[in-house]
C-alpha cells in the first residue's frame, strides 16, 4: 500500500504559515494533480474554469 495522496484545498487560507494542503504551496513543490492550476489564490483547471470537489476527488 502506498501513501494517500493529500488533495489541495479550493482555496488558499492566506496564512502566513502555509499548510500542507495549500494549493500555493503544493504549486511550488510540484505536487498539484495534473490538470490543475492556481490563479488569485484559488485552485483552478488549466483552462480557468473553477474546480468543484468532486471533480478535485477524480483527479487524484
């Protein structure tokens, strides 16, 4: 069994200390599941459409 993968938030929280969910965060790391983007600190398909949970849930 591998390890779960953690899924990004909809939305960056703007703390100054960044969770492990930040989308921001999970940008720069590279660990955003393909297809998906940050744009103004929400969490977005490439296209710029919003993501919906569901949809977040598939991806991973």
């Amino acid at each position: 069994m591998g390890k779960k993968v953690k899924l990004p938030k909809t939305e960056c929280c703007e703390s100054r200390k960044k969770c492990d969910r930040c989308p921001l965060r999970m940008l720069k790391e590279g660990t955003l599941p393909d297809g998906l983007t940050v744009k103004r600190r929400k969490l977005v398909t490439l296209d710029g459409k919003k993501v919906t949970k569901k949809q977040l849930s598939k991806a991973a």
